[in-house]
C-alpha cells in the first residue's frame, strides 16, 4: 500500500511543518503591529478577527507590505481597538490601506476621514448568497435581499459607506469591480484592479520533499481556510466517488471548528489532514509541485492564492467560476459550479486524468506576480496621496 494511503488519517505533517520554526509572515505582521505609525508612513488595517486563521487575504496583505518596504515605504500595521489616541496616531500618516471589508475597518476609515488622511481600500469582496448559509429558507431570503441591492444599490450598508469614503478602491478583478459597482453604487473612477500576485519561488518547487515523507502516488490538493465558503465537504465527496486521494492543508478559524470536524467525519478516514503549514515552509512548496491537482471549488474565489500557487507549480488546477477566476486562468484550469456535485466530480476527474496545462505556469509567472502587484499598488498611491 502507497505511503499516502497508509497515513491517510493522521495528522503527522503538523509536527514537520511547524519544525521549520514559526511563519514568517506572522513574524511580518507581529513586528509591523507593534510600530508606531511615523509620519509619512503607511497604516495597513484588516478585520479584527483576521489573522486569528492566516489565509489569502492576510498574505496579499503581507505580500503587498513586503513588497513597498523594498520600494521604500515605512509600513505599519494597525491591529488593536481604536482608543481616544488613535487620531492622533494617524493624522500624520501619508495613507491608510483597508484590506478586506468589515465592521472595523469602516471604523477605522471613518477615524482617518475625521483626520483628514486618504483611505485606500483592497476590498476584497464577492457576494454570494449560498456562501453565507446552509439554511434554504434564509438563503432564499438572502437572495431578495441581494437581488434588491441591484436595484437600489444606494441603500444603507457597510460596505458602501466603506466604498463611499475610500479615495482609491483597488479590487483583484474586473468582475470584483463590476459586482461593487451594481451592488453598493461604488465609483468607477476612484476604482483600479490590482491583481492577486504569487511568489516565484513556487515556480521551482521541487516535490521530492513532500514525496519523500507521503510517497508517489497522485493526490488532490486542498489549500485554505476550513469554513464552509471553502466548499471541502463537496470536494470530499468528490474525492470518494472518484476514488481520488485527498490531502487537506489549513485549519478551521475560530468559530467553525464544527466544519472542521464534519469534513473529518465525512472523510472517514480516506484523506491525510497536515493542519497548518507556514506559507514559507519548503514543505507546502513541494506539496504544490507533488499535487495531480491543486483544488478549490469554493463559493467564490478573488482569484484565490492556492490555485495561482499551485499553478506555477505544475499543478491542474479546479478552481470556483465565481469571483473573477478566469480573468487569471483563462482556458488553462478546470471550472466548477460550487453547487454542484457533478460539476465537481466531473472536473476532478478530468484533471485527474489529464494532468496540468504547462501553458498555465507561464500564464501565471508572466501576469501574477507580487512585484506587478505591488507596482500597481504604488501607481494607486501616488494618485491618491
């Protein structure tokens, strides 16, 4: 019996990955919360509870900092509850940059409007309706709700007021852009699409590492966040009827262990979970490059960083149709319906079969990188501020 399938249930990977000492990203975003914000600087801001789970988001974020930092920029990171000093602490920045679309981050916009500094947000954003509840009676609600929203995008929300006071609104797609706009009345003009990037040390990944520990035989590739917009329980049942291997890399954040542990139930035994494995960790490079296929058939991706990774690896990759996917893959990747079980199983099988499209990589390498991004970002910058 191959490696793979003998340690499917077990969870040996978390002991090697984090043998490799803790994330660098992490390491980034602990010391850049703990600067004070000098003038001229910029303030990075993200959702209280996002770093509790690190996932795509918090690395276009640490990505997008590191990349500035080269250019020159001092970045700090504003992670703590405003306090009556917070305007003080700001008002001499050169801008504040939102990544993502929350509760406190429109606080926090609404504190740098009162002192006068310009706001950039990363927005972040897709909505659908069937990410946000298992409950067909509440779906169905949702579903008039957001329905109405394209009528009378004016109506009172978060994220307008979020999109309203933001001086540049730089979106990871031209269909994230499209979807503010209908929705919440965003200005067009205020708007440039800064793409998601990838790190080209995955382009040369070698996957003897990972072999080395879990064998040669093919396996699907899960990336991410365990929650339910990540769809795994579908991608679960997929791998079983296509008697495909199945290896999990990520953690439940907090709030959806309970997902967690129903995709494990659901596996019963027929996929090799390795928890967290730090971003910059050898191993998760040679997981790409070991992977048949790298899949993420969630509710919406914004194009989602496991699938760019996994494609300049070598990787097939099956990815959701929602969110812009395709304005990064184009004909190079396998799309799913979400939704839809035949969808899934139909494009897992194909791939399975059929291996990567070399032509995706240098698609890839050649449009998606974190220095076109953070050059974009820069270009937005010096627009607004």
């Amino acid at each position: 019996m191959h490696k793979l399938m003998e340690i499917r249930s077990r969870e040996v990977g978390r002991s090697v990955a984090q043998g490799a000492g803790r994330s660098t990203a992490r390491t980034w975003i602990d010391d850049r919360s703990s600067r004070e914000a000098k003038a001229g600087s910029i303030v990075f801001h993200a959702g209280g509870s996002s770093f509790d789970a690190i996932g795509g988001g918090e690395y276009q974020l640490v990505q997008t900092g590191r990349g500035l930092e080269k250019l020159g920029f001092e970045v700090a990171l504003w992670n703590r509850p405003i306090d009556r000093d917070a305007s003080d602490r700001i008002k001499n920045v050169r801008l504040v940059h939102l990544f993502g679309m929350s509760r406190s981050g429109l606080e926090f916009a609404r504190l740098a409007e009162r002192a006068g500094v310009p706001v950039v947000l990363s927005p972040i954003c897709w909505v659908e309706p069937r990410a946000m509840t298992t409950d067909p009676i509440y779906l169905q609600y949702l579903k008039v709700k957001w329905g109405l929203r394209r009528i009378f995008p004016k109506l009172p929300a978060m994220r307008r007021d979020m999109l309203r006071i933001a001086d540049a609104i730089l979106p990871n797609t031209n269909a994230e852009r499209d979807q503010l706009v209908k929705l919440f009345g965003a200005d067009r003009s205020r708007t440039a699409v800064v793409p998601n990037g990838v790190e080209l040390r995955f382009a040369s990944a070698d996957p003897a590492l990972f072999r080395s520990i879990y064998g040669e035989e093919p396996f699907v590739l899960f990336v991410g966040r365990i929650e339910p917009r990540k769809n795994l329980h579908r991608l679960i049942r997929a791998c079983r009827k296509l008697a495909a291997p199945l290896v999990v890399i990520g953690a439940a954040p907090r709030g959806r262990e309970g997902y967690e542990a129903e995709c494990r139930r659901l596996a019963a035994g027929r996929a090799t979970w390795l928890g967290e494995i730090g971003h910059d960790d050898p191993l998760l490079e040679s997981a790409y490059a070991a992977a048949q296929v790298t899949a993420a058939p969630s509710w919406f991706e914004t194009p989602g960083l496991a699938a760019l990774e996994g494609g300049i690896a070598g990787s097939a990759v099956v990815v959701t149709r929602n969110g812009g996917t395709s304005e990064y893959f184009g004909e190079h990747a396998e799309y799913v319906d979400p939704g839809s079980m035949k969808s899934i199983e139909s494009a897992i099988g194909r791939a399975f079969r059929e291996g990567a499209d070399r032509a995706l990589a240098s698609r890839i390498a050649s449009r998606f990188t974190w220095e076109i991004a953070v050059e974009r970002t820069r270009e937005a910058y010096e627009r607004t501020a």
